[in-house]
C-alpha cells in the first residue's frame, strides 16, 4: 500500500521536472545584458544603461561595535554559532523511534522545551546575534552608488589579530574564529559561542552597472538591467566573463536538478513493480537494479530532449522556424492532396 501511495508523489515530482527544466532554458543571461552597457562616461542621456570602473571606496571606516575595529570595509558580517544540543530522531530495524542527544555547533540553538527528554539537555539563548553592516556611501571610481540596493561582490573572510578586533576577558583568537565562553573551541561547553568575521574590504578596482544620473549611477529602469545592479572585482570583461560562468554553471545545475527529479519521479511512479519482484529474494534485487538502470536512462533521454526543445521555444527565431515548418507542412500536405484528388477526375481517352 505504501508503495501504491508512491505513484502519486512520483507523478507530481515527473511533472515538475519538465517545469523545472523548460524554466532552465529561459533564464536571463546577463553577461549579454552586459554587453549592451556603454561607459558612464559616454554616455547621452540619464536612459542610457551603463558602467563604471573604478577603485572602490567609501565615506569612512566601518566596524561593528563589539569585536572588530573600524577599518575600510566596504560592508561586514558577523556569523555566531552557539554550543549546543541536538535532538535528532531515529528508528531501529522494527521501526521503532527513538530520541538520540548531539552537541554541535549551530546557528539558532533549538528550544530545550520542545525536546522529548529535556533533564539534561538544557541550551542557552544566543547572546551575541548576527550582523550584517553596509556602509553608508560608496564610490565606483567617481560616481556614487546605492550600497543598500546594489548586488555587492563575495566577501572575504577575515582572520582575526590584535590590529583588526578588541577582545574582553571572556574571548579569545583561536584560528579563524573569536571564542566567547567557558571551554575551548576544541573543548567546547554548551553556550559558548565562535564568532567569525568576513569582509567586503574598499580600495580594490570594481565595476558597476546601472543608469547614470550626474555624479551617481543608480539601478536602470529596465527589468534585466535593474537586476544587474551589481559589484563585480575588476574590469567590465571581468564582469561578463562572471556573468557568463555563472550563467553555465547554473543552467548545468538545475538541469541536473530536472533529470534527477525526472529519475526519482520514475522510480516511485514503478515503486510497486520493484516490490512485488521482492516476493523472490533474488529476482526482488535484480528487479531493483534494472529498474533503476532503465529509468536512468529514459529519465537521461527525455530531459536532452525537454532541454531542446525548451531551448527552441524560448527563442523567438526557434518559434518562428517550427511555426513556419508547420505552416509549410499542412500547405504542402493539401498540394500533395489537392493533385491526387485532381488526377483522378481527368477521363482516359
């Protein structure tokens, strides 16, 4: 029976796959929205959809109040995990649950009330919280950009030492991390608490894109150029040459997500065949592992041939080409006809 309730899981899962997949082949690629950009500096009007290179800066230090002094941050982030309990659920051969205690290193300590056993497995709240902090103004080169709703680039992660953070007598530098508490960050208790800085630091060459509006360049009015508000390190081909891995690895990233959504929407959909072969040890395992080699490839065929197709529907060129073929398809198909039809009513002298 509940391989039976499988087949409808696997229905929903097959269908969604193709969604997954036709989506994948429509995805904007900004790394050609990039090259439609013209230099800030040339450009005509306030319209216009442009870039700027520059060093970038900002309008003064940045730091966080706590541990990490100012310095030239461009914007900062403050990660702080917790010691603390786990419970996590597990079931014996006879399907039994039962509740089993961890202690790991967590973002957000789960609530000890909640907890099956809680005597002995009490967790402290988070004292010291997240933090991520932009600064106010900031430069590409000469123009002045939104730090709130640009894209900034990939921070860097910040080693902590005696010149970038200022520890109290509860805290120390131990590798990478700042530690708060009662342990060691290899022998930790629960409560204590490893702090880790990452960066976005100024002074590096960057480029923006965006509309030009006097000495600032702004988020473009249109919908793929809005959304390439963004910093990127480098120059404006450093900027199309990320545009376009990006763009590639994503693409391969979800249709790997559509085949195997494909193949698990396939194997639940013919669960049932597998399990009744178990009815005979030997055959019950054989059937499993050809199952599973056939839908593997029928699930490989169709989504080469799904991410094709999509390719051509979501090119305007593509659709006119089928629309046409099929156009000249059925005019051709009624010539052929209309002269059978036509050469049968002529009499024999």
């Amino acid at each position: 029976m509940k391989s039976l309730g499988s087949i409808v899981i696997g229905i929903v899962v097959f269908v969604l796959s193709f969604v997954v997949l036709f989506n994948t082949e429509g995805r904007t690629d900004y790394s050609k929205v990039a090259k439609k950009a013209v230099s800030a500096a040339e450009a005509t009007t306030d319209k216009d959809f442009a870039y700027a290179t520059g060093d970038l800066t900002t309008g003064g230090l940045l730091g966080d109040d706590l541990y990490l002094n100012e310095g030239d941050y461009v914007a900062i982030n403050r990660d702080v995990e917790v010691y603390s309990w786990v419970e996590k659920v597990e079931e014996d051969e006879n399907d039994v649950r039962y509740y089993v205690y961890e202690t790991e290193w967590a973002d957000e300590p789960a609530d000890s009330e909640t907890f099956n056993e809680r005597r002995g497995h009490d967790n402290y709240p988070k004292e010291i919280q997240n933090l991520n902090k932009v600064a106010a103004v900031g430069m590409v080169g000469e123009y002045e950009i939104d730090l709130d709703k640009a894209r900034l680039p990939g921070y860097t992660a910040l080693k902590p030492n005696d010149e970038n953070v200022y520890l109290d007598m509860d805290s120390e530098i131990s590798g990478e991390y700042i530690f708060n508490g009662y342990g060691t960050l290899q022998d930790p208790e629960i409560g204590d608490m490893r702090i880790k800085y990452s960066v976005v630091p100024v002074g590096d060459k960057a480029t923006i894109f965006g509309r030009p509006d006097g000495s600032s360049l702004d988020p473009h009015h249109g919908e793929d150029e809005k959304g390439l508000y963004r910093i990127f390190w480098g120059t404006n081909d450093d900027a199309e040459s990320v545009l376009k891995a990006e763009y590639k690895a994503a693409g391969w990233t979800w249709r790997a997500i559509g085949f195997f959504m494909m193949w698990i929407g396939l194997m639940l959909i013919l669960k049932p065949v597998s399990v009744a072969m178990e009815v005979i040890p030997l055959l019950g395992q054989l059937g499993k592992s050809a199952l599973a080699a056939v839908t593997f490839l029928i699930a490989l065929i169709l989504t080469v041939i799904t991410s094709l197709i999509s390719m051509v529907l979501h090119n305007i060129f593509g659709i006119i080409a089928i629309v046409g073929a099929i156009v000249a398809g059925i005019y051709f198909y009624f010539m052929k006809k209309q002269e059978k039809s036509g050469g049968a009513a002529v009499p024999k002298k």
